[in-house]
C-alpha cells in the first residue's frame, strides 16, 4: 500500500493447530449365548481393541507419520496503521 508508514496486524486464534497421528487399529469381537437348566438365557459380547501409532523412520529415529494437521481458527483479526 503505498503512503502507508507502520502497519500492526493482530490475530487471535481460538486454539493451536492439531496433528492427527496415524493409526493401526485392530478390534476383536465375540459373542457368546449361554442357556441354563432353568430356562434362562445370558448374552455376552466381548469387544477387545488395540490402538497403535504408525512410526516411519528418518535419520535413525522414529517418527510418528502424519493423517493431517488442523490448522488453527481464526477468532478475530484487525490492523493498525499510519501515515508515512
């Protein structure tokens, strides 16, 4: 712009960006129905789940691979000038 001198420009985010990690998950379910001499009937379910982080290797050391970052939210922003 020119004639503009000193320009401030202010943003407030509403929160930091976010990386999301990417995982292997394994999830293991089992059902079960047991009947007893009375007449009464059970059911059972058994749900077991596993969470890993995926790793990839650089420069000899472990890093996590990356989904996707989030980037911050822009709250509000304004700017402050003068004359040159």
């Amino acid at each position: 712009m020119q004639g503009v001198g000193e320009v401030k420009v202010f943003v407030n985010y509403s929160q930091s960006s976010e990386v999301v990690a990417m995982y292997n998950e394994n999830t293991k379910t089992s059902n079960t129905e047991e009947n007893d001499t009375s007449g009464g009937t059970r059911k059972i379910q058994e749900t077991d789940s596993q969470k890993d982080i995926i790793y990839q290797e650089e420069n000899g050391e472990k890093v996590p691979i990356t989904q996707k970052v989030i980037n911050p939210k822009v709250e509000r922003g304004y700017y402050n000038s003068k004359r040159g």
